[in-house]
C-alpha cells in the first residue's frame, strides 16, 4: 500500500488572497501523486465484465464453458483508496476558516469546485457585478414607486 505524500512546504489556502497558488501546488501535487484524473473527472468508471472460462472434465473428453460475471472489485477498491487519498491530501490543504465550504463534499472534484466556485477570482467579479445590477435594479424600483405614489398625491 502507497503511503501518503510527505507535503513539507504545502500552501494552506486561506481565502481568495492566495486561491491561484494554492490551486497551482494542489495540482502539482495531486498529478505527482497520479490522482489529477480525479479532480478533472476523467478516472474511469468501475463497472463488472463478463468473462468465459474454459475448464476440462477430466473423467469425459467433453470441455465445459463457463460463463462468470467478474465484479472488478478490485478495481472500485482502488478507485475508491485513490479517492480518499486525493481528499485527505486536499482537506489537510486547506485552514480551519475554509472547511465549512467542503464538509459535505464527497469526492475530488466536488471539493475542486466547491473551492473554486466561492475562490476564483472570475466568480467573485462576476458575483460583484450581479449584486450591482441587482442594486441598481433596487434603486430604479424605488424610484419609479416614489414617482407613482408623488403622481397620486398631485391628482
């Protein structure tokens, strides 16, 4: 069994203030350790196969086939342990402050976009771009209100 990676000078992302380089040592990590596919989504998915065996009765000259459905447990079994190696690398990553975003996470990717949805730079300008519209949508709302209910006084 791997051991885990030794992450000596590992970055703790603390916010938005250091996001892209937390994410820039995250990746470089998780792809020296084998275990980016996780985060991007491209692992392999674990399903069964099906395979013949062809076994020979010894007391006839007649052969037998055998169909038998190989489960790849040992495959979802790995899957699974390279999973939780990726999240144990990507919560001890991240400080106390931040752990309420990725709790209830379950897997790689949704602890990577969980982050990134409420980190990258480019959510947070778009987010500070619709509560301006927002606020300015407030402002015109009550100003065609004040209009109305003024144009009710003078009648």
């Amino acid at each position: 069994m791997a051991s885990l990676p030794v992450i000596l000078d590992s970055e703790r992302l603390l916010g938005a203030s250091n996001n892209s380089s937390w994410k820039w040592r995250s990746q470089a990590i998780l792809e020296g350790e084998g275990l980016w596919d996780l985060v991007e989504g491209s692992a392999p998915e674990v399903t069964t196969s099906l395979t013949s065996a062809t076994s020979e009765v010894t007391d006839a000259a007649a052969t037998k086939e055998v169909m038998t459905t190989t489960p790849v447990v040992a495959d979802s079994e790995v899957q699974r342990k390279r999973r939780l190696r990726a999240l144990v690398i990507l919560k001890r990553s991240v400080t106390y402050d931040v752990m309420p975003y990725v709790v209830e996470v379950k897997t790689p990717r949704e602890f990577w976009d969980s982050l990134r949805r409420r980190f990258d730079v480019k959510s947070s300008a778009r987010l500070l771009m619709l509560r301006q519209k927002f606020s300015l949508l407030k402002c015109k709302a009550v100003n065609r209100f004040r209009v109305f209910s003024e144009t009710l006084v003078i009648c």
